[in-house]
C-alpha cells in the first residue's frame, strides 16, 4: 500500500557537471555534510556546496555552487570516494589505486611511502575499535587475493594493521567494528578479523548479478540475495527482520529509518524495514549510484544528482490516518521514537493513538477504539462532546485543535440508522463507566457523570438508579430537566436527596406514590419512602410526612418509628413519648410501636409494658363482646396478652386485674397475674377449681417457679397436691389428678411430706411410680454425696502428701560447716536455708533483705 515518503528534489544539474563535455558520466558520489563530491570518468573530482533553501510552498529544494575541480591525471574513471571528516581528507579509488587529497584543495597529501595498489574495493569502519579520532579505519580488497587489509588512515600516512584470509576472491565488502560483511564470488559471508571466526549466510553468484553489501546499523548489514530479495544479517549471521521483496534488477540500496530504498534500472523503490511493505515507487530512468549520507539519500544518473528528501514522519503519519491504515500509522510512530525527542515524540504518540481511535470508533470497532483512547489518555470530553446535549450546558469544554477526526456528531456518523445509534451509545456507556472507576476522569468528573446519568435515563437503563446512589458528580441543573423530560421522577428524586435537598426528593416521591405522577421504577415505592423517613434526620420532615405514611396504611406507615433509633440510642433522635403521643390517634400503628418498644427493644420501662398490656387486654376484651368475632382472632389476642403477663415484671399488675375481674373467660390471665403478685393459693384455686384444668395448674407451677431454687418450686408444688387433695371443695377432693400429679413430677416432691398428707387408704400400687422415683431419687442422692465425700478425702491425701514432699529432708549443720553468705561457722542449731538446701545464718538472711530493700 502507497504512502508518500519521499520527494525527489533536483541537488546538481546536469550542465554544472558536463559543462560542453557531452561524454562526461559521474561514477562516484560522496557527501559530507553540506559538501558533495563527485567522481567522473574522466578523472575529475568536482566539489560542490550545498544549500538547502525552503520554497514558497513550503517544500525543501537545493541550490549547488561549485567550489572546485580538480584532474587526478591518471586518465582513468575515479572508482570510489570517501570522506575522512575528521582528518579533512578524501579518499579516492582510481585506477586501483587508492589516493588520499584534501577535502578542500583536493590536493593530493603524502601517504608515508606507503601505496595501496591494485585495489578493487575499499570501505570506511564507521563503528571504530581504535579509539583514535585523528584515524580512520579501512579495509582494503586486493585484486587477484583472496584476502582483506584492514589499514588505518591518519593525516600524514596510511598504515596497514592486519591482513586477514578470506576462503574466495571478495567482490564487496561492508565493515562495521570487527565484523566483515564479504561478497565472495559464490557467497556471502561475515568474518571477525579480531577473533577469526567466520559464518556462511547464503550463495549468491556474483558473476551473475552485482552484489549489494551495505552496512545499516551497529553489526546489521542488508544484502541482495536470490530472488529479487533484501535480506538482514547481523555479527552473528542471524536475521532479525523479515527481508523486503524489490526488483530482481537491484543494482544499489541505502537506508533511511524506517526504509529501506532499492534502485533498478527504471525505478526507486521504498520499502518499510517495520511491516517489509512497498510504499512507494518513483520512476527514474539511467540511475546509476544510490548512497545514503547521516541520513540523507543521494540519488544520481550518469548526469545528474538528486536528493531523495523524506517527508516528515507526522505528515506521513497522518497521511495514513487519512487512508484510515491505522496499524501503519502505529507502527510508523512507534518507529519514529529513535529521531523525536521524548517529551515531544509522548505529545504525538498521545495524538496519534487518539485519532486512530477515533478512526476505529468511526468503523464501530469499539474494542480497539477503547484501547487506543485508554493509551493515548484521552480527554473524554472529546468523545461526549459527538453524543448531542450530553455535556452539561455549563462545561468550557471546547474540541481539540487541530481536530482528532472528521465527525460532526452522532448523526453525522449514523446518518439516521437507529441501530448504530444505539451501538454508539452502548459504547459510551462501557467506556465511562470504566474512565468513571480510573483517574481519567479527574479534573472533570461532574462531565462524566452527567453525560452518563441523561445517558441511562434517555435509554431507560438499570444503572441510573446505581449512579444516583453512589458517590457521583452529577449537576443538578443539567440533571433534573432530563430526567423529568425522561419520566425518570424517583431518579430525579434520588438527585434531589444527593443534593440535600430531602423535602423536593419526599414531594416527588409522595405525587409518585399518590398518582399524580407516573413512574413504575419501584413498585414497593411507598414502602421505600417509610425507610427514607425512618433515617432521615430531618425531623420536621419526618412529622410532616408522618401523617400521610399512617393514613395510607399504618401497619407500614409505622415503620418511620419502630426502624429509628431510640433516644437512648442515639442523640437527637424521636423520644418514645412523643412518638406515643403523636400516635394516639392511630391505633393499630400505636400497638405495633408499643410492641416494637417492648418486645423487640427490650425497653424496662413501667409505662411502655403497663400501656402495651392494657391495650392487649383491651383489644381481647373488645373481641369477647362483639359477636362478630372468629374464635382464632380471640385466641390470637389472648396468646399475646399471656404472653406479655407472663414474661413481663414491669406493668401494673393490680391495674390489669381490676380491668379482667370481671371476665369469666380471662381466667388463665386472672391466675397469672396472681402468681404475680405471689398469691399461689388464688391462681391454683382458679386453675384448679374454676377452670379445672389440671395440665393448666401443673404449667403454672413451673412458670412461678422457673426463677427461684428447688426449694420454692417443691413449695409450690404441694401446694398444688394439697389443693388438689382439699376435701372442704365442692366436689371433694381430686384423687385422679393428685396421683398424676405425683406420677409425673416424683422428683420434684418430698416423699416424707407426701406420705403424711396421702389418706391411708390409698393403695400402694396406685403410687408405685411416685414412689420408685422417691427411692431412685433417695439413693442417687446418697451414692452422690459418697462420691462426693471420697473425692474430698482423696483431694485432702493428695494435698497432705504435696506438702510433705515440699517440706524436703534433714537439713545437716555443725560447727565445722560454714554459713554461705558470712563464711563464719554455726554455733547454735537455728539457722535458714537458701533455695537448694544451704544452711544460712538467720541475721545474715535477714541482712541481705534489708540491704536488698
């Protein structure tokens, strides 16, 4: 594929170098610098100036004066020309010979004696191992040798350093540090003349076609090989880039990074050294030398020389993007860091990725577009600005300049197809959402999210609600209007609370919940606003919509309160009286804040419990008198009002008894609340007697006794025998139901006790399992309380046998044994000992303490 990258530019003409001289030809170029030299067939080398000088279209062009000629006399073509800059000395290969001359005179300089003769090809070392810059280094090709000289060439002489064999007549050759490049005349060949080592690269028939041996780059030399090929070696013979294809008719190449140029005999060729691509092809007839100079590329025919300029890479960069040959361009810029400085080389590689970008978002490769933009770091701003009214009216964006691509908008590039549109927008969507969660967004975050909330609400999508309830940058003067254009009223509400603005985000919601307006977003928003209100810490707010939850139904509407922290919970928060208060016009809302205090916060407060009750049994004696009422509905009440009676110790408990005195139906609640007030006898009479149930009577017992000891309970449980077994009742005493009573609870009884109250003529097999659980009861208490007393007796040995252990042998002390703080002998028996046994005098001990205090 063609790009133009290069212009052929005229540098001498053919008049400045033939004059009259029809049979003139130039058969050597060299340039250095702003010097061009020129060797012709008739001995001559011209020298010419250079000067570069910019048209009026902007374009480069050269002007050549002719500073000098000079006749070597040898009657011969000059072969070769090349400039040692350094020494100011020129090179020549002529008639086999090699002649150095002054690069500004042309005058030949001595040599020291030393003649380089029968020459057939030289080249110059442009990577030196020497180290002396007043020296050039060389390698020379003999005729008729099957060897290359390596000479150094210094102002005043041309010394010889080595010669080294080559296995063939060398042709060409190329020299970079140690490494020769030879074409032989049946191959190629790299050689190291330092170490000796040698490797093969592949045939070529010299005889057949010119060989092309050119030194590129640090140990990389580029070669015509078979096949119309330009193949890459480096020192070690290895290719490291995949070879151009150019003309089997090659007979010159250079190199100008990142091409490589080929000349035939119609034609220049540019090839790219980074894909192996043609790119561009310039008609030339009777080219002859194609060299290329520290970047320059000199052209010339028999006649004439020409300047192959180059184009700036960014023109030819951006010429790609203007054929949409996206990969190219990036790997151009990619090249094109060797000859850019950095800072400027990282601004055009930035633009670069981003217009390529643009240039695949155009073609919706969205994927690759995503990459570019996220590598070049674009401003995403750039990118809102194609979608219409998706930048917040208040931004100072303005587009870059020059522009990163060629759209006008969003309908610009889809031309009316809906399902492009959309495409586009999906994209949009992906690629904020990600810039949102990075640091791209930085710097213009309220962009960013606004283009994407009127993004989510144009197109109905499930994240608006997730934008809006997260941390966000949305502008509310930008937002609000769209959403309500889009009927996205509880986002818009959700903005309104972002904002702090609670009392317009309740409005929107209550005209929602009411009708007025048309929003399905949340089925359950009704009881989404009674969540809102139970953590909104406007209060006044809260009352105000209070009363609006309650009417429409308080079993939720309630929830503002019961899901609020209390005020021991939390400072400034809804004190329970006043929420008491403010509900007593609501029954059902009060009873259920009431339960919340009491049975789910755990309150112990008197009022709450006392209220609570009060209202369980006002509720289940309002059943008892409405016939209407179900059975299950009563007993449903009853279960909570026992439930309160049973496990509360905080309500007034002779209030609730006059309030049920009079019930004959309340009797379990009745004898609960004795046992209340620890009248046993009462509740079990009522039990026992009125209500006559006996499980009810056994039930209560273990309910009044569950929190006191095991004597209480025995207590209250011959209470209840002896109720059972009173004779002084109507009916007479309940025989049945003291046997049971004693069955089923032996071990709670005194057998002792029971047997003085049981009349004697009771039968001992009726009492059989009381009594084998009295006597089971009876012995595992006395083999318990063995146990128990052996344990004790083991413990007190072992303790017994612990200290005597502890108190250790005799303790031997005479008056030949010393004290071992004192060294003075004992006297008396009484002395102490150290850990370990030492006998120590008693003052000496209490010495060391006193002086250890």
């Amino acid at each position: 594929m063609s790009v133009k990258a290069f212009e052929l530019v005229p540098a001498v003409e053919r008049e400045q170098v033939m004059g009259e001289k029809v049979r003139i030809n130039i058969e050597c170029i060299e340039c250095c610098g702003v010097h061009l030299y020129l060797g012709t067939n008739d001995c001559f080398i011209h020298h010419f100036l250079l000067e570069e000088r910019t048209t009026s279209k902007g374009k480069l062009a050269y002007n050549a004066q002719k500073l000098l000629h000079k006749y070597l006399g040898l009657k011969k073509p000059v072969a070769e020309l090349k400039a040692a800059s350094a020494l100011e000395r020129l090179i020549v290969l002529c008639d086999s010979t090699i002649t150095v001359v002054d690069m500004v005179t042309l005058e030949p300089v001595p040599t020291g004696g030393t003649k380089l003769k029968g020459v057939t090809a030289f080249c110059i070392n442009e990577n030196p191992v020497t180290g002396d810059a007043f020296c050039v280094e060389m390698a020379v090709v003999l005729a008729r040798r099957r060897a290359v000289q390596i000479c150094t060439v210094h102002e005043d002489r041309v010394q010889m350093l080595k010669e080294v064999t080559t296995p063939e007549q060398p042709c060409a050759l190329s020299l970079d540090g140690y490494n020769i490049c030879l074409a032989l005349s049946t191959q190629y060949m790299i050689l190291n003349y330092s170490t000796g080592a040698s490797q093969d690269l592949f045939p070529y028939d010299c005889e057949e076609r010119k060989p092309i041996v050119k030194r590129i780059g640090r140990e990389e030399f580029l070669l015509a090989a078979p096949g119309g090929l330009g193949m890459f070696a480096n020192a070690e013979g290895i290719s490291q880039r995949a070879p151009v294809s150019w003309s089997e008719s090659v007979i010159a190449a250079a190199v100008c990074f990142p091409y490589v140029v080929a000349l035939d005999e119609g034609f220049v060729t540019v090839h790219s050294m980074l894909d192996q691509q043609l790119k561009q092809t310039l008609s030339f007839r009777d080219g002859h030398l194609l060299q290329d100079f520290e970047g320059k590329v000199v052209l010339a025919s028999s006649k004439a020389v020409y300047i192959l300029v180059p184009l700036p890479l960014e023109h030819q960069i951006q010429d790609l993007l203007a054929s949409h040959r996206v990969e190219e361009a990036l790997t151009l810029t990619e090249a094109a860091q060797r000859n850019i400085p950095k800072e400027k080389y990282q601004t055009l590689h930035k633009r670069i990725l981003q217009q390529a970008g643009f240039i695949q978002f155009g073609q919706l490769q969205f994927l690759e577009a995503k990459e570019h933009f996220r590598k070049g770091q674009l401003d995403v701003r750039e990118l809102i600005s194609l979608y219409p009214l998706l930048l917040p009216a208040s931004s100072s964006f303005t587009r870059c300049h020059p522009p990163l691509h060629e759209f006008a908008d969003l309908n610009h590039l889809t031309q009316g197809d809906q399902e492009k549109v959309q495409r586009f927008k999906r994209f949009l969507f992906s690629y904020l959402h990600e810039v949102r969660s990075s640091d791209s967004a930085n710097g213009f975050r309220e962009d960013v999210d606004t283009a994407l909330l009127k993004l989510y609400a144009e197109t109905g999508h499930e994240s608006l609600l997730d934008l809006l309830a997260s941390d966000n940058a949305c502008l509310l003067a930008d937002s609000a209007p769209w959403l309500e254009k889009h009927h996205k009223y509880f986002a818009l509400g959700l903005l309104y609370h972002y904002n702090g603005q609670d009392s317009a985000a309740l409005q929107m919601w209550v005209k929602i919940v009411s009708g007025d307006l048309q929003d399905s977003t949340r089925p359950d928003l009704f009881e989404y606003v009674v969540d809102f209100l139970s953590f909104c810490s406007n209060l006044d707010l809260v009352w105000r919509h209070a009363a609006w939850a309650l009417q429409k139904d308080q079993k939720i509407g309630v929830q503002i309160f019961t899901k609020r922290p209390t005020s021991e919970e939390k400072t400034g928060q809804l004190n329970p009286d006043d929420v008491i208060t403010y509900l007593q016009k609501h029954s059902q809302a009060l009873l259920l804040y009431l339960e919340h205090l009491v049975l789910e916060k755990r309150l112990q407060e008197e009022k709450y419990h006392t209220h609570l009750a009060v209202l369980y049994a006002d509720r289940v004696l309002g059943l008892i008198s409405r016939p209407s009422a179900t059975d299950d509905q009563l007993s449903a009440a009853r279960q909570k009002l026992q439930r309160l009676l049973k496990e509360s110790n905080l309500y007034r408990v002779q209030l609730l008894l006059s309030k049920i005195q009079d019930s004959g139906m309340l009797l379990l609640e009745r004898a609960t609340l004795h046992g209340k007030l620890e009248e046993h006898d009462k509740a079990l009479h009522i039990l026992v007697h009125q209500l006559k149930d006996s499980a009810a009577a056994e039930e209560y017992c273990s309910w009044a006794s569950a929190s006191h000891d095991q004597s209480y309970r025995q207590n209250l449980f011959h209470q209840l025998l002896s109720v059972y077994l009173d004779p002084d009742v109507p009916g007479g005493a309940q025989t049945v139901a003291a046997v049971d009573l004693l069955n089923r609870h032996a071990e709670v009884f005194d057998a002792v006790r029971v047997l003085k109250l049981l009349p004697e003529e009771w039968s001992l097999p009726l009492l059989r399992p009381f009594l084998c659980g009295a006597l089971r009861a009876s012995v595992h208490a006395r083999c318990t309380s063995q146990i128990a007393v052996g344990l004790a007796r083991t413990q007190n040995l072992q303790l017994q046998h612990d200290r005597l252990k502890y108190r250790g042998g005799p303790i031997l002390v005479s008056e030949k044994k010393g004290c071992q703080l004192c060294h003075n002998t004992f006297s008396e028996p009484d002395c102490a000992c150290l850990p370990g046994g030492t006998p120590v005098h008693i003052h000496c001990v209490a010495k060391k303490e006193s002086v250890s205090k």
